[in-house]
C-alpha cells in the first residue's frame, strides 16, 4: 500500500503556489482534525481514533503516515507488550498551531453554514 500521497504539481514557484502546498500538506480525510486534537499534546492511536468518530484504522494509518512523511507530526513506538505508539507536533507542525486555530474560527463562523448550504442545495436539485 502505498502511503506517501504524491505532489500535484512539479513546482510551486507561482505567486498562490504556497496556499496549495499548504492545504496539500493538511488536506485529507481528518487531517486538520488530527492536527487540531495534536495541538494540546501527545495522543496514542486510538485516542486520534475516537475523537475522528467514523474512520478506519487503515484510512487513519494512511492519514497519519502521510502528516509523518510531511515532517509534522511524530511517531513514537514504546517496546512493550501490548504495543504503545504516540503521535505528536513536530517543530514544523507547531508553526500551523495559528492556522489550524484560525481555520476553526473561520469555519465556526462561515464554514459550517456554507457546507450544509451546499448540502441543502444538493440534495434539492435531485
């Protein structure tokens, strides 16, 4: 399975170029949450997993390789039985602690109203 999510773009030298290898880098199904919840510390797998709600381990396994391949966030693996793996912000990971906690505020103030707008638009074109 491959885990490492592929550039879209061979070079990002544009002006807005820096705005897409942002979201690229935190776009993903929980993404942004993962990182959010990480904000306040270290989490174990399956804490991440409760607090994302419905998703597989294999989609937060993919998810999670991906933001460790990305440099921020970290992987630590304790040698016992039953296995004990924390994941954490790494330094570049805590530079998004002001994106992440402005994206929440923008989406609580807009963003929440605007996807269930589109959903009701949606569902009464069908």
């Amino acid at each position: 399975m491959d885990t490492v999510k592929q550039s879209r773009y061979e070079s990002y030298q544009a002006e807005a170029c820096s705005v897409e290898a942002t979201l690229e880098l935190i776009g993903g199904k929980g993404k942004g949450i993962i990182l959010y919840y990480l904000l306040d510390g270290k989490l174990r797998f399956n804490e991440i997993r409760r607090k994302l709600g419905p998703i597989t381990s294999r989609i937060l396994t993919k998810q999670l390789r991906e933001l460790e391949h990305s440099n921020l966030i970290y992987r630590i693996v304790y040698p016992q039985v039953p296995p004990k793996v924390e994941y954490g912000l790494t330094e570049h990971g805590e530079t998004l602690r002001p994106v992440i906690l402005m994206l929440k505020s923008w989406g609580k103030e807009y963003g929440i109203a605007l996807v269930q707008n589109q959903k009701l638009n949606s569902n009464s074109n069908h």
